[in-house]
C-alpha cells in the first residue's frame, strides 16, 4: 500500500496553544487517593503527594489539568474541602457513590498543580449550587483583598492567590446523569448569570461553557445552539466531551477519529453561526475537555459507599494506544479553534498512569503516544496534503488509511511528523514531499508497534513502549518512509 504526504511550508493551520495537552484529574475512583495523593506512600512528600506519580506526569509535560469534576462537581461543596483536614467533613457522594472524606481539596489541588508545573482548570458547581458559590469559589482562589473568601484562604495558610485562569461553568449539565440535570434553556440562563458575576470578581478569567456531552447525544445541536444564544458575549470557549470504546471491530474502532473531526466541525459551525446571528466580532472557541477511549472496566461507580475503591481502571491495549494517538492527531489539525484539551482522566481512572497503593507507578499503553505529541506536537500545524487510499464504516464512507499531523518547530527548526498505518494487514510506503524548507533530513523515527492489538501494560511488564526505527540519512527534499501495518508512529526531521 502506498501514500503520499506534501508538506508546503506556506501552508499551516495555526499555532498549536500548549494547552491542547492538558488532562483531568476527579473525585473518582482512585485518581486522587491512592493516586496523585498517598500520604503513607515511599515516595509521598509532606503535603502526601506521590513523587512517583509526579515525575510521569512531568514526563507527559501536562500545561493544564481540570479540577475537581467532571459529574463529581455537580453535587461539590468546595468550603468541605478547605481548612483544617481534622474539621472537614465527609459526605455521601452521588455522582460516584463512594464517600468523599475531603482530604484533598482546592488548596491542595493548587500546590499539587504546581509541583507538577502545570496549571489549573477549575470546575464550578452549577448542579446543586449556581451563581452565588461560583463567584465565592472565584474570590477565594483569585482575589487578594481583605473580603470574607480572600481572608479564609489566607487564614488556610494560602497567602497569595492561587491566580486560576481557566474555569468551566459546571459539567455535563446536558446529561440526565448528572446531579441537577438542566435544559439548555435552563442552563443557558444559570451559565449566563454565573459568567457575569465571575468575571465581575475576577475580569482576566477565561470562561469554559458547557457544550454536548457527546456528538450522539440526542439534544447535540439544538444544546449548542441555545446555550451560545444565551452566553455568547459572556464565554470565551465551549466544551466538547468524547469516549470511544471497541465492540470487536478493529477497523471501525480505529476509524473513530474520523467522527471525533466531525463532532468539532459540527460544533465550529454552531459557534459560527450564533457568531453571524449576533453580529459579533467575537469567535468562540474549543475545549475538548475529555476525551479518551472508555469500555473496558465494568466497573463505573463504587459500591457500598466505600472511601477509596478500583473503578473505571481501564487497562488500554496496544490498538487503543493507536487510536489514542489519532485522536490527538485529530485535535491538532484543528488547533485553529480547538485551544485546549483535556486528556480524560490522568490517573487511575481511564487514564495514560496507573498507581498501586503503597506500590508502583506505571505506564499504560496510552501513555506513549500522548507523551510524544505532548512533547513534539508544539509549533505550527502544517496544513498537507495528503493522498491515500480509504475504506467504509458504518459512521463514515471515507476513513483514510493514513492519519496524520505535522508540525513545524520553528526555533529548532525541525519537523515531527504523527502518523498512524490503519491498515491492519499492509506496511504502507509513503512519500513525503517538502515544498519551501529546502532539503532536510530524517533525524529520527519512534514507532509503537506490536503483532498483538490486545497487548498491554502492567506494573510488572511493559509490552507496549517505544522502538528507535533505523532511519536513511540523507539531505533531500523528497524521502520515503515505511509505515508497518496498525503502527503509531513519529518521524523528526532537521531542515
Ligand atoms: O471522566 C469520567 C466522567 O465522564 C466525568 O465525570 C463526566 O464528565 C463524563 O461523563
């Protein structure tokens, strides 16, 4: 099978903005405890946050993370998780039914965030609680004056603001599984109020409103639609959430990025067209934040009201590494308008590292091909060309064998070249062709790759990590490189 890729340098897509590589970390499961939090663990620090865990997240270079929900905010009163711990409450919690003992709250959220050198995306409640808590939670993590929120923080021990910028107006409030489940009439007006009284508290935020919680949920469009009539001049982003899982069929499943493109086309046109409704000069952008593949654990809420119990700890295979890798291809070719992303979830819960309690830190499958675009994928996106051949699906006539990003590192002046082979049977050769960058060289090829679609991880075995491909040396403008059959792959070049 055979491909071709042109890449002009006059042709680009836009600037990637770093935060396109964030990620999410809930109250579920064990993300935070016995995950990112473990005070009796070896390696914990002495605020009890794992060390371990910390250094793989710095090796994934997360710029943003999502706090604390997700379905959990929904019901979240943020004044249980502040203070002193020995006063905190617990309390029953209905998004995952596990008992939420609050140990672990926005303060430590915060300094967790920096240590880990990321930033902070704050979730509000607008489920249970709405426009008065949003502007609290604001005051008390921004505002540096002498008022009622402000000193409680300070009184915490926080002296300076934690200086959050980015904050999503509650989440999946389209979902009749959420706590307080809203029409988009309803929420449309809530989101309206809140945006305004946040910004009032705090005019440098940038505000996250909530989109569909998947492009098949039946109210997708028509939600859009209103909530943007209602906030348009009030927000600055959308959200779009997205989990894919595998029934058995390796060629749809890879193919799912396909309608992950379609979703956020559909999304640009709702903004865009409100955008024209309106008269504005202002253009609403993406947040794509969750996303991930999510199927195999039957495990999805915790029993019994336990504390700390195992759910939704998915364990990736080697195909879903591949498709993770398209996905986030997907969301770099349209870095013009998706500005950030959210990888769902960090750790433990469906997530790229998995802990054992008192134990080790490990990587899954998915970690691989994250980490790479995370650490490659800043720069220019490349607008190609690309010729190849296609095959059906049930969701889309056309699903290129190919899937590709390329993006242009202008200070070191280097290419990197994504692409995954969806062919499950054929190597594909492909043609690269660079037009205006003058002759330049392969300087690496890292590729993820294995016979076995269904291989995975574990803390005592790594089968899926990265294998250096032998690459030709050489000065040209034209190169050929092979691609093995379902293999992830990233090609460095030096012009
Ligand atoms: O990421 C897991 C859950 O998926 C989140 O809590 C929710 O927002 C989504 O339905």
């Amino acid at each position: 099978m055979k491909a071709e890729i042109i890449i002009n340098k006059n042709y680009t897509v836009g600037k990637v903005d770093p935060r396109l590589y964030g990620s999410f970390i809930e109250h579920i499961g064990r993300a935070v405890y016995t995950g990112i939090y473990e005070p009796d663990h070896p390696t914990a620090d002495k605020d009890g946050f794992r060390q371990d865990v910390i250094e793989l997240v710095k090796k994934l270079n997360v710029p943003i993370v999502r706090y604390p929900g997700g379905n959990f905010v929904s019901g979240y009163n943020w004044e249980d998780g502040v203070g002193p711990k020995e006063k905190r409450p617990k309390r029953q919690e209905l998004a995952w039914f596990t008992t939420e003992t609050n140990q672990f709250g926005t303060d430590e959220f915060c300094t967790w965030a920096k240590k880990a050198d990321t930033d902070v995306m704050m979730a509000v409640n607008l489920g249970t609680r709405g426009a008065d808590d949003a502007r609290n939670l604001v005051e008390y993590c921004n505002f540096d004056g002498d008022t009622k929120y402000a000193k409680m923080r300070k009184e915490n021990g926080y002296d300076k603001p934690h200086d959050i910028k980015v904050w999503c107006l509650g989440n999946e409030m389209d979902g009749p599984w959420q706590i307080c489940h809203k029409t988009a009439e309803e929420y449309g007006r809530v989101a309206l109020e809140s945006a305004k009284l946040m910004k009032w508290a705090d005019s440098t935020i940038e505000l996250v409103l909530c989109g569909s919680s998947g492009y098949n949920i039946n109210t997708f469009g028509e939600w859009e639609w209103t909530v943007l009539n209602h906030a348009y001049n009030n927000v600055d982003y959308i959200s779009l959430h997205t989990y894919y899982g595998n029934d058995g069929n390796d060629a749809e499943f890879l193919g799912r990025s396909v309608q992950m493109n379609e979703f956020i086309q559909g999304v640009k046109s709702i903004c865009d067209a409100v955008k024209a409704k309106k008269h504005s000069k202002k253009t609403i952008n993406l947040s794509f934040d969750e996303w991930n593949l999510w199927y195999h654990d039957p495990q999805r809420r915790g029993k019994d009201w336990k504390e700390i119990c195992r759910v939704n700890e998915d364990i990736y295979n080697f195909g879903d590494a591949l498709l993770l890798g398209c996905m986030l291809m997907t969301l770099q070719n349209n870095c013009d308008r998706v500005k950030m992303a959210c990888l769902a979830q960090l750790v433990n819960v469906i997530a790229p590292i998995m802990t054992e309690p008192g134990g080790k830190a490990w990587c899954q499958t998915i970690f691989y091909p994250f980490m790479y675009g995370s650490n490659f994928g800043r720069g220019t996106v490349m607008n190609t060309i690309t010729k190849c051949d296609s095959y059906k699906t049930s969701f889309a006539n056309e699903v290129p064998y190919i899937e590709t990003s390329v993006i242009n590192d202008e200070e070191k002046r280097e290419l990197h070249i994504f692409a995954v082979n969806r062919n499950l049977s054929e190597d594909m050769e492909v043609e690269l062709t660079f037009e205006n960058f003058g002759e330049c060289e392969i300087t690496e090829h890292i590729m993820l790759y294995s016979d076995d679609l269904l291989a995975t991880n574990s803390a005592e075995e790594e089968r899926i990590a990265p294998i250096n491909v032998e690459v030709c040396k050489g000065k040209k403008t034209v190169h050929s490189v092979k691609l093995k059959k379902h293999s992830w792959n990233m090609i460095k070049l030096k012009y």
